[in-house]
C-alpha cells in the first residue's frame, strides 16, 4: 500500500526565517516524489520532484527537498521566506507501476508573517 | 509550455441538471488524463484515469454512471456530472500526463462546481 503523510496541517513562519515542510510516505517500492504549491484560486504549480536520481533535489524558487529512504521522508525546505510563499503545500507519491497515479497528502497551509 | 486548461473555470447548475466540464491540455499530446475532486481545505482525491480512445478507470467509490469521463482526442477529456445534486458540489481538477518516461503531471487551474 501506498500514503503519504504530512506531519503538520499549518505552519507559520516569520519573513525572512527558514521553512520546513514535512512529509512521510509509505510505498513498497522506490516511488517517485513530487511537492506541488496551490495558491487561493490557482491551479497547482509543481515545485521539485524526485526520480531516483540524485536524493537532493532543488526546485524552483529557492525551495529544495531531500529524499531520506531509511527515513521515508521527503521534507520540504526553503532558507528564507518570503511573503509571496504563503500558500498549500501537497505532497505526493507516484509509486512504480501504478500507471503514474499521483496520491496526495492532506497539504500544508504556510503561512508568512511580515 | 505543458499547459492544461479547464473550462469553465466557474459553474453553477440547478440540482438534477447536467454539467460538462473540459480539460485541454493546450501544447502538448497526452496520452492520460486524470480528473481529481478537491474539497474545500482538503486534498485532492483522485476520482479516474483516462487514456486516449479507452474507458476510464474509476476509483473505488466514485459512481461511473454519474461522473461520465470521455477521452475522445489527445488534447481535450471532458467530465460530465449528470443529474447532480448539492453533494456534488466541489472543486474539480484535472491532469495530463505526456506519457512515456515522464511522470509528472501538468495540473489544470480546476473547475469550482455549485449546484444548488
């Protein structure tokens, strides 16, 4: 079976100070990994993905997540916030031979205090 | 490029009417589409896969009489909720996926629904 937890439904945050996101998953096999960002009333935008290749993945907007297998883990990190952060925060596991279904996390509302 | 678009972005039906909504994916051929239905702060839940030219695959729970999926072309998968009532009312999004290697999926901007 397959699932992904994400360990806290909202965090907060000051300007300027870093961001964690957490994410567990559970998969069989090797799956790949993805962290998408929804603004209010906008579509999701893909931040990273992971797909065996190297287990540090940067993405866009300064965002970068590593992958952990001994620890199931793909935490969601960013040095620096920035107003323009705040939004949810999915992660999701696309195990092997599923014909690339996607299953999501619960999300993580990030919120940035100015 | 890898651009989905939805129409309409915005609906509103009278309960136990029909309403189709379209998933394009605008630069790109896609073999699969998947249609997810979000509720409000929540996740996505995926409801089925579609592949160009073959019936969708449906997940457990989701009556496939009453959201009708069709994958006529490469670019354009349509959802139609048919007779729909009040529960049905959600945001529906929907995916594209190239095929091949690839294994992202490029996301529409969703469908809110209201029916009332």
């Amino acid at each position: 079976a397959q699932s992904v937890t994400q360990l806290d439904s909202h965090v907060s945050v000051s300007e300027g100070t870093p961001v964690l996101l957490r994410c567990n998953y559970s998969s069989s096999y090797s799956p790949s990994l993805f962290w998408y960002v929804q603004h209010p009333n906008k579509g999701l935008q893909l931040l990273l993905k992971y797909t065996s290749a190297a287990t540090l993945v940067k993405g866009i907007n300064g965002f970068e997540a590593e992958f952990k297998k001994s620890e199931t883990s793909f935490h969601l990190t960013k040095p620096s916030a920035h107003m323009s952060d705040a939004a949810e925060y999915f992660c999701v596991v696309s195990p092997p031979n599923t014909g690339n279904q996607f299953y999501f996390g619960t999300g993580t509302s990030l919120t940035v205090i100015p | 490029g890898a651009v989905v678009s939805q129409h309409p972005s915005w609906v509103i039906c009278k309960s136990g009417t029909s309403v189709k909504i379209e998933c394009r994916s605008l630069d790109f051929q896609a073999t699969t589409m998947f249609w997810y239905r979000q509720f409000p702060k929540q996740s996505l839940m995926l409801m089925a896969t579609s592949n160009e030219g073959s019936k969708a695959t449906y997940e457990q729970g989701v009556e496939k009489d009453k959201f009708l999926i069709n994958h006529a072309s490469l670019t354009l998968s349509t959802l139609t909720v048919t007779s729909a009532h009040p529960e049905d009312s959600s945001f529906y999004i929907c995916s594209a996926r190239v095929g091949g290697y690839s294994y992202e999926q490029y996301f529409g901007p969703g469908t809110r629904l209201t029916v009332t």
